[in-house]
C-alpha cells in the first residue's frame, strides 16, 4: 500500500505539487516495521496508515523547509512532538507537503517550491497554508495529513478541498519542532476525509508537553467514545453579523441546506451577535506579523539554513541572508510586524490590536453563554482562481474573516463540507468553547452520518496515473 | 498615517532586509495600502480593554531551575557548515 501511494504521489506532483519532499526508503522501512509489528501481534492506534506531514514540522534526518528558500537545505536534528506522536502510534510517513512559505498566505501561492493546485480544478488554488496537506488528501495520496492554523490554515484549505479538517484549542497540541509563524496562535490540528478520522487523529496529536510552555495541561478525552450522542437540543449560534452579510449567493444556499439538516437532527438554532468580527482581520494582519518579525529574526545566516555568498560584514550577512532566503509575502509581514512593533507605533498598532483581540474573545464567551456551538461559513465563497488575488494582498486577508476570529479567541474551529458552488467543494466551521473538541466532533459526525458531501471525490484518475 | 519610503528604509535596517532601491516604492505601496486597512481598528474605542496576549490567559509554566538537557552541540552544529571547534563563524566584527 506504501509503495502503491508512494507512486501515485510521484505522479501527482507534476499536476498537483502537494509535496516538497516524499521519503520513499524511510516510508517504505516504517512499513515494513508497522507489518513486522503486526505480525507480532502488536497494535497501535495508526499502525501502518500512511500520513503526510506539513512541512512545518521538524522531521528527523528528512529535509524541513516550512515552504522557504531560507530553509531549503535544511535537514532538522530533532523531531517535532506531532510527528514523534504520529511514529510512536505507528503512522507511516509518506513524505512533507508543500505550503504556504513560513505558514503565511491563503492560498498556496506563497511556497518557494511552486503554488499547489486544487485536485478538483486544477486552475483553482487549494487554499493555505495547508494547501499541500488538503490537496493531497482530497486527491488520496494519503488517507490523512497534520497542519498548522495561525489564522484558518487548516480549515481554509479543507474548505477549498472537500475534506475535513480541525483546528485544535491554542495549546492543545505541542507546538515543539513546529516552525513558528505567530505563537499566540499557531496550533496544529489533522485533515482527513472524515470528522471520525480526525477525533482518532486528534487522540495521537494532542496532549501535554513539558518542553512547550504554551501546551495546555488538560486530560486529552476519547474523542471516538463520544461520536455517537445525540444532537437533540444542542444549541447552535447563528452570528447575525455573518449571515446578513451578502455572501456568494449558492454557497450561501448550499449552507442553508446544511443547517436545516442540523436542525433536523435535533438541534436548536440561535440568533447570536459577535459585534466585532469586521475588526478581527485588521487586528490579526498587525499581531500575526509582529510576532512573526520577532520569530523569524533567528534567521540570520549564522546557525542553519540559508547564508548569502560572501558576506562583507555581519550586518550585510543577516540583511542580504534574510533578503535572499525570505520570499515577497514573508518580508512584507516582517516588515509590518517592524512597523507595529517600533517605539511610537506600538500603541497605535499592536496594543490596539491586542485589545480588540479582547473585545473579540469576550464576543465569543458572551456568545457561548447562550449556546453549545456557533456555526459559520468557513470563506467567503469556493475556492478562487490561481493568480485571482496575488496583486492585491489586502483582498488576500479578508479570505479570512470567517476564520480570523476563532484563531484570535484561541478557540477550536472544525472545518467540514457541506455543498458545492461553481462545482467546487465548499464548507461550515463549527466553533466551539475551548477544550470542546469532542463537541465538535460529535456534530460534525452526526453530521456526517446523514450526508454524502464527505464522500464526494475529485476525479484523479488522470493526474495520479503513472507514466508508464 | 501613511509610510514613506524613507521611513520604510528604515525600518528595513531594523528588521535587518536589504531592499533593492527598485524595489522601494512598489514595497511603500503595499505596506502602505496594508496600514490603511489595519487602521480600521481606531474605528474602535479600546480605552478601558486590557490589552489580550494569549488567548487563554495562561502564564508560563515554570520548572525547577535544574540541568536536564545533555549536550547535543554536535548534533546541532552538524545542519551547519561555518563552525570551527564547535564556533560558529561570522565575518570579522572586530578590527
């Protein structure tokens, strides 16, 4: 099944580019490890199912850029705690999917090694930054793959794709070995087909880690056990804000019919308010990129990766490095994050946007007040046209408004499909009050269970045939 | 507000990027056009809102102040080929 994947994979990668790196010798040895295993009669939670992972976790000995020239040859010495997990429970790593460069941008088309494209229309991008993650998945090279949210990178790119993906409460899983974007927000979750495969693939991902500071020291639940409850009288939050708005008229139709079909599980519907959703992106766009200038200063050309030909001095060494190995869209945030950062810019930019982050998260506990889960779109429509939005980043942002806000509050956000639009896959965001992950699950499950759009494909037949 | 080139140039110095002079202006442009939309957040009185750092208002953990990590610099120094007797070398600061 390994070698079989593994071929298909290869094959894919012109139409597609979902990896960076595939591991065809350590893929093909933790098979035969994982068969081994089970011939002992050993088992584990995903012996031998292959994964991929984003290429923003740290792979022992396996080539880790995080999309970026800066990193382009750089093979990391230690191993991230979610792909450690991924080994000890026996998951087979395939190979290191292509992303968004340092987990910045909306679409895949920031990455050093080439845009992805969606598997459903290849003129289409698959969403970022987990774009090579959702692409590979949908286009099953792979039964399931981890990803990393700062601000909707893994529900974004499961939207755009047909699949599911979860974006785990901040601090859920450790964020060690996981190349940092914006700390206060950056979470790793999975993608998968289905919300039954997540809540296993969550099980492995999360739990405490002594070696990240930020990771919660909360019991990880048996997500599975609780799949099955009945949905009759939760309560889910409808924001008016989100849906008075003038949305993409037959996505807006298809998630109508998903939430009849909540209803008809049982479910109560809501009328809530989160009054300052429209301020979420202009307070992301000055946190994420200010905590980013600080993270990506230890990119200097001095310890690992990237270092410019024949520095005139240490100060030519960092600017020229750092000049040469970041691309457009990851110094443009650096410098934004400079900018909001410097004496006599702070106040305005980055204490005020961290005190709307506030307003934001007491949006979201006064909301949860009155109900179980809060229900959105996950974007503004189906997935965009590649090259559609690369001039203009500040339309670029505002492909997150629906999923910004979540990131801010540090809440979970799960990412399912529910319809199509222009033929393309599109998708709800189920919102939950921290640590409610199995909540979540338990939804999107039941939700699951009475609908096929989780099941629909893309048809690869000819972008993973092999050549000969 | 809006940001000048020359002002950009300067915080280009901070964050340590050398930009192309060519390509100062189209950079000014951008940034610029990304302050103006962030600017929206003074639409907002915040003036009695504690500023908000981690989204679960967690501190950090805190251990005993105690060795528990072996010395792993060869491991580290091995992704990087400008070291000597386990240095890193950069380019003379002292002359």
């Amino acid at each position: 099944m390994t070698r079989h994947l593994l071929t298909k994979a290869e094959a894919s990668q012109p139409h597609l580019n979902s990896f960076i790196t595939l591991c065809h010798d350590q893929a093909i040895s933790a098979a035969r490890a994982a068969d081994e295993a089970r011939t002992r009669g050993e088992n584990s939670l995903l012996l031998g199912i292959p994964v991929a992972h984003k290429d923003a976790f740290c792979t022992a000995g396996i080539r880790t850029t995080s999309g970026s020239r800066m990193l382009s040859n750089f093979i990391p010495p230690y191993e991230s705690t979610v792909s450690r997990k991924f080994k000890d429970a026996g998951a087979v790593c395939l190979g290191k999917t292509n992303m968004d460069e340092f987990a910045m941008g909306s679409s895949n088309e920031n990455s050093f090694f080439g845009a992805v494209r969606n598997p459903w229309d290849l003129s289409r991008v698959p969403g970022g930054s987990s774009g090579g993650s959702a692409a590979a998945v949908a286009a099953g090279l792979v039964p399931a793959a981890t990803g990393t949210d700062t601000g909707g990178s893994i529900r974004q790119p499961a939207a755009f794709c047909g699949i599911s993906g979860l974006k785990p409460t901040y601090g859920r899983v450790s964020r060690l070995g996981m190349i940092a974007y914006a700390s206060s927000l950056d979470q790793g979750g999975p993608l998968a087909h289905t919300v039954e495969d997540l809540a296993l693939l969550l099980k492995v991902m999360a739990g405490l880690d002594e070696n990240d500071s930020t990771s919660a020291d909360a019991p990880v639940p048996d997500y599975a056990a609780t799949l099955a409850t009945p949905l009759q009288g939760l309560r889910i939050g409808l924001p008016r804000e989100v849906f008075s708005e003038t949305a993409h008229p037959e996505a807006a139709r298809a998630l109508q019919a998903a939430i009849a079909e909540l209803e008809k599980l049982g479910a109560t519907l809501v009328d809530i308010t989160l009054p300052h959703t429209a301020l979420s992106v202009p307070a992301y766009y000055v946190i994420a990129p200010a905590e980013a200038s600080t993270n990506l200063s230890r990119f200097d050309g001095v310890r690992y990766g990237h270092r410019c030909d024949n520095p005139t001095d240490l100060e030519d060494l960092y600017s020229r490095t750092r000049a040469e190995g970041f691309g457009k869209e990851v110094q443009r945030r650096i410098l934004i994050g400079t900018y909001a950062l410097s004496a006599g810019y702070y106040d305005a930019y980055y204490r005020q946007a961290q005190r709307i982050r506030r307003l934001i998260k007491n949006d979201f506990v006064a909301a949860f007040s009155q109900v179980d889960t809060i229900l959105t779109p996950v974007t503004p429509g189906p997935a965009f046209g590649l090259g559609a939005k690369t001039s203009d980043p500040v339309a670029m942002y505002l492909e997150d408004i629906y999923t910004v806000p979540t990131s801010l509050a540090g809440l979970p956000g799960l990412s399912i499909p529910c319809g199509f639009a222009e033929g393309m896959p599109i998708g709800m965001q189920l919102i939950g009050n921290y640590f409610d992950e199995a909540r979540l699950l338990n939804l999107g499950h039941q939700f699951q269970l009475h609908t096929d759009w989780h099941t629909r494909r893309p048809d690869v037949t000819r972008i993973t045939a092999s050549a000969n | 507000m809006s940001i000048k080139a020359d002002e950009l140039a300067k915080i280009a110095v901070l964050a340590r990027l050398k930009v192309d002079p060519e390509h100062l202006q189209s950079l000014t442009q951008d940034l610029d056009q990304i302050l103006h939309f962030v600017e929206q957040m003074n639409q907002q009185n915040t003036q009695s809102i504690e500023p908000l750092g981690n989204p679960l208002e967690q501190h950090q953990r805190l251990r005993t102040d105690c060795v528990t990590e072996p010395n792993q610099r060869e491991a580290l120094q091995s992704v990087c080929n400008t070291t000597e007797k386990g240095l890193y070398l950069v380019p003379k600061v002292i002359e």
